[in-house]
C-alpha cells in the first residue's frame, strides 16, 4: 500500500559525494537518494531494454533499490532466451518481453520481414503477450519502408500478431520536438510531427479491441493539450513515461499540468524508463568487467531517480543526466548541459495507478 509516511530526505541531498559521471553530473549517491521517496507501493517498469543476465542483474539491484518489482522488455529473441536460460529464476519471473525485431541484425534479410513474422509467433510462445511498432521518423534512414506505421509489410505484421492472440500493441512514432528542429528539419524526408500520428490513428480504429500504448508519453509530451484531445478520440490509447532525460526535461516545463493530465485520464499513464541495459554499460567509466555502485548501476538509477523526482518531489534542480538535446538545439550550450527538473509533487491519490495499476490493467495484472 501506498505510505504516507514523510520520507527522511528530499532529493539531491547527497549531491558531490560520488565522482560524476554523464548519468550522475550532480555526484548523487544514487542508492542512498533512493530513501527520499515517500510512496512505498509497487512499481511497474513498462518500457525497458534489457539485452543480457548480467545487465539484468545489475537493472534489478537499482530497480530493487527504487522500488520497481517487473519489467516489460525489448530485446532481440536470441537474448530473451539467453535471459530465460541463464537468469535465476527470481529475477526471471520479473522479466516480460515485449516482442520486436532484432535491430542487431538489421542487415539481414528477412529481419523486419519475414522473420519477424516467425519472431512474434516465438515470442508468443514464450509468454509475451505485447508488441512494439517501432516507426520513429528516423527509421527511414534505419530499415527502409519496412519500418512505416502503414508499410504494406508492417500491416502483414500487426495481422500476424492479432491472429496470433496479441492485444496490446506499442508504438514509437513521434519524436522530442528539439529533433524535428535539427535532425528532422528536412519535412520532405522525414514529415512534419503531426504528421507521424496519421497512420496511428487509423490502426486506432481498426483495431479497437486492441491497446495501444503511446512510447514516451505517446511522442508529444511538450503538447499535453494536444495527447489529452488524441486520448479522448481514442479509449484504446495510454501512454508511457519512458524516454527519461526527453520526459523530464519537458514535463518539468509544465509540472502543474503533467498533474493535471494524469489526473484527467486516470489509468492511461504508466510508468516505463526506457532503460538500456546491456553488456556495453555494465561498468564504471575506465573500468572493465560487470560492476555495480559506479557508471553502470548509476546510468540505471538515474533514470528512476529523475522520474521519481519530477512526478513525486517539489525539486527543483539540475537534472543528473547529460541531455544532448541541449546542445544540438544550441550549439553554444555546454555538450554536457543537463536539463532543469521542477517536480509536479504528484498527488498521493495518482501514484499507485501511474506506478503500477495502469500498467496492471494493460497487461491483466
């Protein structure tokens, strides 16, 4: 149950105690900070990427630590078996797959094609009983046609699934408005932003027994006025928090109406980090071999740390993690800027739903 009991600490209480690093420019003591978060309910991690046993391991120490208990997960099927053969099965049981390609094998033929076809049938078998639709504008540049919202392949897939048994699909189709100023500026290649959102609303409608899930606050967390009117022409579309340093950054532009959002459309936000978890980051900066308490485990928590402290806290602070966004839009920002959290202080009342009974209601608890 949710406590109401004032926590010992505020956030960033520990800052300049730890050496910095990208994901911990203030020098948090991430594992002590994680004691400054009054809601003590459970946690769900809807959106993830966790490629690995040891990267898994090493999720759950800071997912332990920030409260989080099951994470739904998106890896090649090659590393989700690897994940169900080796990971102990405590953690195992925590760990959900959401179907997707093997974007390490982009080069393959068949790979967005036919064999992932032949993929969300495994993945079913398996127990996964979510897909995700990555169709982010630069997927033009990534996989071709193949990967459109409205492909003619990528409709044979959505087919696939339904008949397989699939009934909650996620999406990825609009991205932070700093990219359509910069990499996206060409229109002609890439669309406009509204314009990433039409396909998705014709799959809204054509599958309305499905749900929908909007990646990183369905792609426009700078306009909640707009995602509010999308939401209400769609019931079967919720949105996630994951893509952390692009949620924070523009959710605490607007704290008070980020309150208001989640108020007025009550278990349609869930709770989801955008975590990369793999055996590229599993160590401190210089250091080699699968660690914790330095770069990899804080690269981990910061992004429960940031999220936790925007939607719960009144901070209001530098973030810890280095958003090049910053940078790209201004070049004559530091390239290590990071952005300017102002916590929504949620009320008590909205946490145990964005944090885990949204997420609950999707995938049948």
């Amino acid at each position: 149950a949710n406590s109401a009991t004032q926590p010992a600490c505020t956030p960033g209480f520990t800052a300049g105690t730890r050496p910095t690093n990208d994901a911990n420019m203030l020098g948090l003591d991430y594992k002590r900070e994680a004691q400054c978060f009054a809601y003590t309910g459970p946690i769900t991690d809807i959106h993830n990427h966790i490629a690995s046993p040891d990267a898994a391991r090493l999720y759950f120490e800071a997912a332990d630590d920030y409260g989080v208990g099951h994470a739904w997960t998106m890896t090649g099927l090659d590393n989700a078996r690897r994940n169900t053969a080796e990971l102990e099965p405590e953690l195992r049981d925590r760990l959900h797959y959401i179907a997707v390609p093997d974007y390490a094998k982009k080069d393959d033929p068949g790979t967005f094609t036919t064999q992932w076809f032949k993929d969300l049938v495994s993945f079913y078998e398996m127990g996964s009983r979510m897909m995700k639709l990555w169709a982010a504008p630069r997927a033009r540049d990534f996989g071709g046609d193949d990967l459109l919202l409205d492909s003619p392949n990528r409709l044979e897939g959505i087919r696939i699934a339904y008949d397989t048994g699939y009934r909650v699909f996620m999406t990825h189709v609009g991205d932070p408005d700093t990219w359509f100023q910069t990499a996206y500026a060409d229109a002609s290649r890439y669309g406009t932003k509204p314009q990433q959102f039409e396909p998705l609303e014709r799959l809204l409608d054509q599958y309305p027994d499905v749900t929908w899930i909007g990646a990183h606050m369905g792609g426009n967390p700078e306009d909640l006025d707009w995602l509010h009117a999308f939401l209400e022409r769609h019931p079967n579309y919720v949105v996630d928090t994951s893509a952390t340093k692009w949620q924070v950054r523009e959710l605490s532009r607007h704290p008070e109406r980020f309150v208001q959002f989640v108020e007025a459309n009550p278990r349609r936000v869930l709770f989801g980090t955008d975590i990369v978890a793999n055996d590229n980051n599993l160590s401190p900066p210089n250091e080699g071999g699968p660690t914790s308490g330095g770069g990899g485990y804080d690269l981990y928590a910061s992004r429960f740390w940031a999220l936790r402290t925007v939607i719960e806290s009144s901070y209001q602070g530098p973030s810890p993690i280095v958003d090049p966004d910053l940078h790209q839009v201004d070049p004559s920002a530091d390239p290590k800027s990071t952005a300017t959290l102002r916590g929504a202080a949620m009320p008590s009342a909205l946490l145990e739903n964005l944090y885990h009974g949204a997420a609950a209601a999707v995938t049948g608890g």
